[in-house]
C-alpha cells in the first residue's frame, strides 16, 4: 500500500501543453511538498502546503500553480510548457510543517519531457 | 548558491569494505541534517538523521558523523553490501520553522560483490 502516490510517472508532451502531476498520501499527514529534480541532479523545493494551506512558494514562475483539494492532496499544474521544465517531478508529505516532526515521505517521482 | 555539498558525484567500494560519503554546508542556521537513499525509478528514502546537539548518530551499518565547525558530516556504511548500492543524499535545514529541506546533488554508492 503506497504511501506518497504520483500519477503519472512518465509524461512526454509538447512545448506549450498544460499538463498536470497528482499527488496523494494516504499517511494522515499534514504537510506535503513537490520537489524537482532538473538535469544538474538537485533536489529542489517548490511548493509546502500545510493542511491545504500554501507555505513555501520558492520562486517557481506563475505557470505552475499547486492545488490542494484537501490534506491527502497536493496536484501540481503546470501551463505553457518550456523545454525548461524537464525534469523528475517529487511528491512528499511529512507529519508537520517542522523537521522535528519526522522525516519526509516521498513519492517515486514523475519523469516529465517536454519536446 | 548551493547551501548542500557533494563533492564525489560517485564512489565504488568494494563488499564487505567501509563507505564513506561527505557531505559540506554553509548555511550556519541549518542544525538538522538527514541522509536520504535513492534507488533507480524509486522516490527518496529517509536513511539517518543527526541534530547539531550530537556529533554521532548510529542506526545498524549506518553512522553519521557531524562536525559543526567544519561544517561538514559524512556518512560511514559498515560493512558495504552490494544492496546498498544507491545515491545518497545529503539534506539539511534548521531544526524547526518552515525552512524546507535543502539537498545536495547526491552521490552515487556503488559497492562491488
């Protein structure tokens, strides 16, 4: 039973598509982050929301706009696709908001190609 | 600005033998710092973590060493199995507060039967 699910996990589409990554965790958890990982192998953070709520927006452009319908998931759409935007996608959730609340769950990551 | 450091972007080790990946930040408010396994198409998963009140942490084969005033800590793996061939991540951020988990490049473990 997975905890932190992504769908899709692969996803090849053409510049300037809209497309959209799902995330759900089914671990009762609070917090929940996308991650990217580009071409140069960082881990970076994007968006946290806490209980629906945005925390963390690290200066992501406009085009992608994270939704959280509820506390079990956090779905990231992106619009106006660039060849930029390539990247494995990570879904994670954790307990709280604060690192003393447990480590991060991650999901097993979306393979996102725009050609 | 790469708060995180992983400097070996692989090691080979051989089974049996001890791993040693390093990790460096800069960031003096980070007091928290964790080790991530990542395994081919899988997502991240938590391995140790050590707080900057301890210099040493040990789980089994793992042990992370901290050492604040180089800013440095490093992951040992006594003894290396072939199954702990993996990238490892190196993450850090303050103990508490909103500030996310910073992570480095990572390091490709790759332990030789």
């Amino acid at each position: 039973d997975t905890a932190v699910s992504q769908t899709p996990k692969y996803l090849v589409t053409q510049m300037g598509n809209d497309k959209s990554i799902k995330c759900e965790q089914n671990l009762g958890h609070d917090t929940m982050y996308w991650y990217k990982q580009d071409s140069k192998k960082f881990l970076k953070i994007m968006f946290s929301y806490n209980n629906k709520e945005l925390i963390i927006n690290e200066t992501v452009p406009n085009r992608f706009s994270p939704k959280s319908p509820d506390k079990a998931h956090l779905n990231l759409h992106i619009n106006s696709l660039e060849l930029g935007d390539s990247a494995v996608y990570f879904c994670a959730s954790r307990e709280g908001l604060h690192p003393n609340t447990g480590e991060l769950f991650f999901g097993e990551g979306s393979r996102l190609t725009v050609l | 600005d790469q708060q995180v450091k992983q400097n070996s972007p692989s090691l080979s080790v051989q089974e049996g033998r001890i791993s040693i990946l390093n990790c460096d930040y800069t960031n003096s408010m980070f007091d928290y710092f964790l080790w991530y396994k990542k395994y081919p198409a899988e997502g991240p998963t938590f391995l140790i973590s050590i707080s900057s009140i301890k210099d040493k942490n040990e789980d089994g084969r793992f042990t992370v060493f901290l050492n604040k005033s180089a800013k440095h800590l490093s992951l040992h793996i006594v003894p290396s199995q072939p199954g702990d061939s993996a990238v490892y991540f190196c993450a850090a951020s303050p103990y508490s507060g909103n500030t996310p988990l910073v992570f480095g490049k990572g390091t490709r473990l790759s332990v030789i039967a």
